[in-house]
C-alpha cells in the first residue's frame, strides 16, 4: 500500500525548474532511497512533500492527504531537513522537552529517543556551540523519533556521521522498517544507500530517472570477469561459441561478460585450459548513477 505518493509534482522558480512532472509513490515498510547529486531537486521535493512550498502544478500526498491536512501530522511524519534546528542556547534534553509539549508527547520518550540515537551522555550540553555535525544530526533523528511517527522524511541524515555513524544509522533505518515503519531517505552516498534501501528512486535535473528494485537497477548490468591463462586465444573461442562476449586485453588475458566466473571456470576445465587468476569486477551503484544520468563526473567525487 502506498503511503507517499507524488504525481505530476513540479516546481518552478521563475524560469528555473527545480522539479519537472515527477511521479512516484512510496509502499509501506519499505526504506527507499531518493538519489541524485547536488541540485537535482530532492530537497525542494521533500519541501513540497512536508508542505514547506507549495508546488507550481501536481500534487504530493501522505496517506492521501497533503501533510498540512493531516491531523496530528508530528504522529504521522517525522522529519530531518537539516542538522537538528534546536535554539542555540538549549540542550539536546530541553530542546527535547520544547518538541515534546509542542508534539502532546509524554516526557518519559525523552530518554527513550536520547538512548536510542546515541546522545544519553551528552543530553545537557548544548546543541549549538558544543555539537558536531554528527551529533547534531543525532539529535534531529531523536527530534523526529520522539512522536514515534508511522513515516520518517530524511535529507542526507549521514552527513556529518564517521564510519561507526554510519553503520548505526544503516541499522536503524533497518530496524525501523522491520517494526512497519516507512522511510525515504535523500541521499548522495550512493554506495551506501545499497546497504541500507529496498528500492531507490533517481532523480536528476529534477526529472525521474528510476524508480526500482536494487535487483532491478542492476539486473541489465553485466559483471566483468578478468581471466588470466596460457591459452587465451583458445579460451576466447570457445567462450564466444557460448554467447559471452570476450575482449582480449592482453595475449594472456581476456575480459569476459555474459558469463560467470564459474561457468567460465567449467569450460575452461573441459578443455584442460589452465586459468591463473580469475577476478570478477563488482557491480558498483555509482557507475550504474552515473551511466543514467549521462554525468560526466566521477563515481569517486560522488562518494
């Protein structure tokens, strides 16, 4: 069932379109990953999609209805836009406290969220001043955590995070979605998004690239297999006979796709062809990105 859905939704400032007849909906209990480099419009559409700008044409809903017409919206959504957005002079607990009465939230979940991000030690120290980015993000995800909404909006929730962050963030989002939870996540790591989502949808120059499975997204991708043996030539022959497509890079090395490592690795012992090394080239979701957007920047500036 479809908890977000966008259609048609575009946005125009002035002449600039930021975001064209983009359509897509988000089932729930999923983790979907919204990906596209800087300026391709995802957090303009998360604007739209919380209500924060109204869209020039199309519509963005959450359980069938614009977020401003939800009742109890904080129940329903929580978000992070940007690193916590507490008052300089509060701490992560008072700010905590001020979102709390605001949200009709018990204080008792205070220490919950606290726990639950990480920030139990360092509650009474200011958020602004004394934070790291990281912290800070921390400190957003508790802010939409504390009303234990049903859906999580979140833009780039890993900047600012170290490794360890980042792997407690992927399991989070995880767990998240194994209690029923939803979760659309904004995100240019791409790498990382393919540990945590169970679809993505890419967006670039404010237009739908895809929208699917990370199955799907690299299904039409052939993995390389470098081959290193004796007697290429004969190896490369016989290859081809069985439709992979083989190109020699060297007189005893081939490139080998549309096969596997271990059929090849078959054939080449029903031969009594020899195969020195064998090394097969990982599908890496930059390059697929990059391939369909037509970007000529590199997987690596990506990351």
């Amino acid at each position: 069932m479809a908890v977000i859905e966008l259609h048609g939704l575009t946005k125009r400032f002035g002449k600039v379109v930021a975001v064209d007849d983009l359509s897509f909906e988000v089932d729930s209990g999923q983790v979907v990953g919204f990906l596209g480099p800087n300026g391709a419009g995802k957090t303009t559409t998360l604007r739209m999609l919380l209500g924060l700008a109204a869209p020039t044409e199309g519509s963005a809903t959450i359980n069938g209805r614009r977020y401003q017409d939800l009742e109890r919206p904080l129940h329903v959504v929580g978000a992070v836009l940007d690193a916590s957005g507490a008052h300089p002079g509060r701490s992560a607990r008072n700010h905590l406290r001020i979102e709390a009465m605001l949200s009709e939230v018990d204080q008792s979940r205070i220490d919950e969220v606290l726990d639950l991000v990480g920030l139990t030690s360092a509650a009474d120290r200011r958020a602004a001043g004394e934070f790291s980015l990281g912290m800070r993000q921390r400190l957003g995800l508790a802010t939409a955590l504390l009303s234990e909404p049903e859906i999580l909006i979140l833009d780039e929730p890993a900047n600012g995070l170290d490794p360890e962050g980042v792997h407690w963030l992927r399991q989070l989002l995880r767990d998240l979605a194994a209690q029923g939870r939803t979760v659309l996540v904004s995100s240019h790591l791409l790498a990382e998004v393919a540990h945590t989502v169970d679809s993505v949808v890419i967006l670039d120059r404010g237009r739908l690239v895809t929208h699917s499975t990370l199955d799907e997204l690299t299904a039409g991708v052939a993995p390389v297999v470098r081959i290193r043996t004796p007697k290429a030539e004969d190896l490369r022959l016989a290859l081809e006979v069985e439709g992979a497509q083989v190109q020699v890079v060297a007189s005893d090395r081939l490139e080998v796709s549309g096969s596997s490592s271990e059929q090849i690795g078959n054939l080449a012992a029903e031969r009594s062809i020899p195969i020195y090394e064998s090394e097969t080239e990982s599908i890496e979701l930059e390059d697929i990105f990059l391939k369909l957007t037509n970007h000529t920047a590199t997987a690596e500036a990506l990351r």
